[in-house]
C-alpha cells in the first residue's frame, strides 16, 4: 500500500490496533483563545461535586507524568495542553 500523506491514516489505523478505546471514554474538547483554563477547572469542579475522582492536569494542576504515574486511576481527567 503506497500512501501520499501516512500521518492521515495514522490514527485510524491505531485505533483499529487497540480495538477503538475512545470508543469507552467519554472526551470534551475545549477549544477557543480564552477561558480554555477557567473552563477546565469548572469542569473539574463539577464533575469532583458529582463524585468523580478526577484532577485537571497539564498546564494548570498536576503536570501529565505525575497524573499518568498515579498508583490509583482517575475516574476523569481534564487535561489542559
């Protein structure tokens, strides 16, 4: 198979290899040139006060490394990169 562009197909074929784990996560994109660190931390916020175990992390909070190191996972993760 002869491709002009294999990164396009990249992520297709992945997820076909890893039998489609998005397709068990529920994922919110926030996207935008303000409020992206306010909405994040809401989002925490909310899903904390519904009971979930969850952190933001990235930029603002626990950095990625030490959120993925955790001995114990995370019910959700809002992730700010």
């Amino acid at each position: 198979m002869v491709l002009s562009d294999p990164r396009a197909i990249s992520g297709l074929v992945a997820a076909h290899i890893y039998s489609e784990p998005s397709s068990n996560m529920f994922t919110v994109g926030i996207t935008g040139t303000n409020g992206k660190t306010t909405t994040t931390l809401m989002l925490e916020s909310i899903l904390r006060a519904a009971g979930r175990r969850t952190v933001a992390a990235g930029n603002i909070g626990l950095s990625l490394v030490e959120t993925v190191m955790h001995p114990e996972p995370w019910d959700v993760l809002a992730v700010e990169v």
